[in-house]
C-alpha cells in the first residue's frame, strides 16, 4: 500500500511540477508583455489625435501609474493565479482607456457635424442676402449707367424681403445654437458649455451685424420709396439723377449719404472677423 502511495505522489508531483514551469516560463511573461503593449496602444489609437491632450488630461494618470505596476506585477508572475490577476488588470486598464477613446471620437463627430453646419449656415445667409441684389440701386446710380425707373418697384420688395429674410436667418440660427448644444451635452457637458460660451461670445457682434444689414436694407427701401414718389420730378442724367426741386434733392442726398455710412459699417465689421 506504501509503495502504491508513493507511486501516486510521484507521479503527481510529475504532472505538477511541468505545469508550474509553464506559467513561469520566460517566454510567456515575454509574450504577455508584447500583448500588454498591443492592447495599449490599440486603446489609445481609439482616441482622435486631437484629442490627445484630452486622453491624457482623464487617463494619463491611470496609465501612468498602472502600467508600471502591471509589468512589475507580470515580472514575478511564477502562478496561474497571478497570470489571470495580470490579464484581468490589463484588460480593465485598456478598457477604460478604449472606452474613454469612444467616447472623444462620438464627441469628435458631433463636433465635426456642428461645424460643418456652422460653416453651410453661414455661406446660406450670405448666399441668401446676396440674391436679393440690393447693389442694384447703385449701380443704376452710377454716373453714365442707364436708369430703369421700372425696377424700383421690384427693388422695393426686395429690400423688404431681405428685412424679413435676415430677420428670419438669425431666429434659426438661435434655434440651430440650441439644438448643438443640446447634441454636445448628450456626449460631454463640458463641452457643449463651451459652444454655449463661444456663441455667446460672438452674439454681440452677430446682432450688430443683423442690425446694421436691417438699417441697411431699410435705407433701401427708404432710398428707392423716395425715388418712386418722385418719379416725374427728377430726371436721369450722366451724373445721376438730377431734381427739379432742392428740397427734393437734399432728401435724396441724405438717404444716400445714411446708406453709404452703414454699408462702410457693414464692411468694417466683416473685415475685422475675417481671417487675417
């Protein structure tokens, strides 16, 4: 019965003992190594580039602190157990690291989407401004021009339209800002406080704009109301059109200065948010 005993021990031992080797083996924590660095960086490759600083301003401290301990951890790894203990580690670690990554590229696109709609909104607005041709007036104003009395009227709705238009544009553009920011708080809050900062930052300007476009599309419909109640009493003539009254001339000279001094306004503010 002893020898049997002895036997048995023996041969456990033997199918121990090569199992304890393998799990200590160099070769192994070499390999766990290699995989260690893969998942890392694969993690981290999940994170926009330019969102770089911001990966490691939310993780950097955890990578920091918990990959030198993780190989170190790896280095005496002799048990199973402590294998399993060093891949369950490394995983939670590159899984915090991946899914904070998904989460800056759902923030990236969103970002990149309001952008872009920024952007077409704006080219909109100006295409939309652009098509009313209020320049018009002018150009049949310019000296050796021909005047066409018969686009006033036409002129004239213009003018109102494009009141009414821009007036229009900017509602949406509020109701546009709202919706951004409420797409933004759904994938990072700070962020969408910091669109609610850099609209309102501009939206002083934006409304000096608005109002400046109203005054000028305003001065107009004021300059060619004037033109169309005193069709009969001026006359077109190579230096513009020419009033048989001076009252009436003063009248148009003041409309006119009033526009040219807003149009200069308009320009000012654009040139100064243009990009240098």
């Amino acid at each position: 019965m002893e020898g049997a005993s002895s036997t048995e021990n023996r041969l456990a031992d033997s199918v121990a003992r090569p199992v304890f080797r393998t799990w200590s083996a160099w070769w192994i924590r070499v390999l766990l190594f290699i995989a260690h660095l893969a998942l890392l960086v694969a993690a981290a490759s999940l994170t926009p580039s330019n969102y770089a600083f911001q990966l490691g301003e939310v993780a950097g401290s955890v990578i920091l602190l918990s990959t030198p301990f993780l190989w170190l951890l790896l280095w005496y790894a002799r048990q199973r157990r402590t294998v399993l203990l060093f891949c369950g580690l490394v995983l939670a670690q590159t899984g915090l690291i991946a899914f904070v990554g998904i989460q800056f590229r759902a923030e990236d696109r969103v970002v990149r989407e309001i952008e872009a709609e920024g952007v077409q909104r704006q080219s909109t607005w100006a295409t939309q401004m652009a098509n009313f041709h209020l320049e018009r007036v002018f150009e049949m104003l310019t000296p050796g021009n021909e005047f066409r009395a018969e686009e006033l009227p036409g002129l004239l709705e213009q003018a109102r339209s494009a009141t009414v238009t821009d007036r229009e544009q900017w509602d949406q553009m509020l109701a546009w800002a709202s919706d951004a920011e409420k797409r933004l708080a759904a994938v990072n809050l700070r962020t969408a406080a910091e669109f609610r900062r850099g609209f309102e930052s501009t939206r002083a300007r934006n409304e000096r704009v608005q109002a400046l476009n109203r005054e000028y599309s305003a001065g107009i419909e004021k300059l060619v109301t004037l033109l169309i109640d005193k069709q009969g009493r001026y006359h077109s003539t190579k230096a513009g059109p020419e009033f048989d009254r001076q009252q009436d001339a003063d009248a148009f000279n003041q409309v006119l200065k009033g526009l040219n001094a807003t149009k200069q306004k308009v320009d000012a503010e654009l040139r100064s948010n243009s990009p240098k």
